[in-house]
C-alpha cells in the first residue's frame, strides 16, 4: 500500500487516496481484533507516508497569497488525514499495552503524568506495543511538520485533552524509555513541537499584518466616501 | 479575505499561544529529564536527540528561564563531576541558549559527558585527570 502512493500537486489521485484509506481503515478494524497478533507498525507507517506526502494540501498554508485562494480539494485531504489520525489513534490507545492512555489514568488519579512511567508493560508484547507508539508518534511529527494547524486542532476522545496533548503526555513518559526506538521518536516528536511555536508565531504575524491593512483600507474608504 | 478566514486566523493566534503554554509549563520537566538522561542513562544512540530537543528548548525560552531550570536540574547533589565541570556545563548550555553554539557543538559535548558518566563511580572521578581533559577541551572551544 505504501508503495503505491505518489504524490501530486494538484490532487488528481484523491479517488485513489481515498480507497486507499478505506482500505487502510479496514486493516485497522482488523487488526484491531483481540485475536490478532501482528504488529500494526507498517500500517502505522502507511499513515505516516499519507501525513507525508499530502499534510501540507490539507493544512492553511502560512502565507497569506494562498490563504486567500480557495481550495476545493483541501477540505477532501483534510477529511481523509482525519479520519487517519483518529482511527490510528483510536487502535494504539485499545491495544494490549495500554500505553497511550497510562499517562491519562495517573494525570485522572491526580498523580503527575511522569510518574510511574517507568513501569513495565508485562508480556510478549511490551516490545510490539512500543514499536507502535514509535509509529504513532512518527505520524504526529510528520503532522506537525506538514499539518500543524490541522494537528493542534483536532479533538480528542474526551473534551478535556484533545489527541495532540495526549501526544505529547505519552511522549514525556516514554522519552527516557530504555527502548531505543521510543525514546528517539519521543524526542523527535516533542522537538518538532517545540520547534512548531516560532512557525505558527510567524503565521499569526503575518495574518495581523493582514488583519491591520484590511482595517486600514476599510478606514481609507470611509474617509474617501465622507470626502 | 472572508470572515471565516479571519475567524480561522483567530484561531491560530490562539493556538499559538497554547502551544506556548503548554511548552512553558514542560520546559522546566523535559530539561531535567534529559540532562538526567545524558549524565549516562538515556541509551547512547538517543544523544542525538535529546540533543536536538534541548538545543530547541535552550534557544526558544527567555534567558532567565532557562537559567531557572538549569540551575534546579544541575544541582551538585545530581552532577557528580565535581564544581568546576559543573559550571563548564552551565556556560556550554548558556552559550548554546545565547546562539553562540550550535547543535553539533552540543551533541558532541553530550556524547563526551555520557561518555564520563560509564565508570562505575562518577563521582570518584571528579577533579580527576579525565575530568580535566574534559574541561580543557571545552574551555578552549
């Protein structure tokens, strides 16, 4: 599936994205059953791939020539980048490990997220359930690079903390994991947040500049009119 | 623009600043988590990363903040390679914070850092022959 995505500009292949993603939602429906063993990671990378390669066409772009275009596609590839993030979250958070929400259960019990992160996940598949956070946390740092409005906003599953705050929960629990891969997808995706703010900063800048030669041609009217 | 773009626009400055908030009440935690990890419990190959992560954080928080959270994660109690590799470390970080130095400088000062930290009394070797080439290579860097 991976391989049979390319991109292009102009959204010409949304028709196959699409089935694509219908397909990928239906491996995950699968592969979410309690009696299935195999790891969810190369279906994670899929979306990761997905965030990749068509985040930016579902996001705002920054600059405010585009902003002031109209995109009839980019509500179709926001839609389908969505409907990815949610469902890739919605299985990692129900696998066996649990660790997507631990954080979540000790934050509710009024324990700070941090502790007791240490503790183990028992069982064959403590080594799989890491490796599909890693995946997780891949997507939102492709996200945050590709789709950082998009990211931020998206809700969660309680009104309380939307995904993205979940994300970065997890990824502080799990930065200093003695596991490898989960320790540098933590750190990748929390530098990718740090490094967003100065990004979206420069959005808002621009968007105020714009807001304010609105507001000064609107006056200029007036005075012209009163003339 | 319309006035949904505008209210869009809205949102984003909003969004901005809960980005900002969110990060300024993790800061203090992740600079401590990762200079605990550094002095020789993070796995070697992640020092990379937190080196990128703690290089982000030092040059996008305000001086004094970041003098805040180094002086509380750098206690002596925690760095055990004696006062004057203590202090070469808050400059190293500061320098890196002020844009001075750049990440690779930090990556390779945190490899040589977890890299003192192998033995199996840290803070046996502080004042040491080894901490004093660790020290002279930074104070002349």
């Amino acid at each position: 599936m991976k391989n049979s995505l390319s991109f292009q500009e102009d959204g010409s292949n949304l028709p196959i994205l699409i089935e694509l993603c219908d397909m990928a939602s239906i491996v995950f429906r699968v592969s979410s059953a309690p009696q299935f063993k195999s790891s969810l990671t190369p279906i994670l990378q899929f979306v990761k791939k997905i965030v990749e390669l068509y985040g930016r066409l579902a996001e705002l772009d920054d600059s405010l020539d585009s902003l002031t275009q109209h995109n009839p596609k980019g509500h179709e590839f926001r839609r389908i980048i969505e409907r990815l993030l949610t469902v890739s979250v919605d299985v990692v958070s129900n696998n066996q490990g649990k660790l997507w929400t631990r954080g979540q259960e000790q934050q509710h019990r009024g324990q700070n997220p941090v502790e007791g992160s240490q503790e183990n996940v028992h069982g064959v598949n403590q080594k799989k359930s890491l490796d599909e956070l890693a995946a997780l946390l891949d997507i939102f740092t492709a996200g945050i690079k590709q789709c950082p409005i998009l990211v931020v906003q998206l809700g969660g599953f309680t009104d309380d903390e939307s995904f993205f705050q979940r994300a970065i929960a997890v990824a502080i629990t799990t930065m200093s994991d003695k596991e490898l891969g989960i320790a540098r997808s933590s750190m990748t995706f929390l530098t990718s947040v740090v490094s967003m703010v100065s990004r979206v900063c420069t959005y808002c800048n621009s968007l105020f500049k714009s807001i304010l030669l609105q507001f000064a041609f609107l006056n200029r009217s007036i005075c012209d009119q009163a003339v | 623009m319309n006035l949904d773009e505008h209210i869009q626009g809205l949102k984003n400055v909003d969004i901005g600043a809960k980005i900002d908030n969110i990060i300024g009440r993790i800061r203090n935690h992740l600079i401590n988590t990762l200079l605990n990890g550094v002095m020789g419990n993070f796995p070697r190959d992640s020092l990379d990363s937190a080196a990128s992560l703690l290089f982000a954080l030092l040059i996008r928080a305000h001086p004094k903040e970041i003098e805040v959270d180094l002086n509380q994660s750098l206690s002596k109690d925690q760095f055990l390679l004696g006062d004057d590799a203590l202090k070469l470390t808050i400059r190293v970080l500061g320098e890196c914070a002020s844009g001075k130095k750049a990440l690779p400088h930090l990556s390779t000062f945190f490899s040589d850092l977890w890299d003192l930290y192998q033995v199996d009394d840290a803070g046996g070797i502080a004042g040491g022959n080894v901490v004093k080439k660790f020290e002279r290579k930074y104070s002349t860097m």
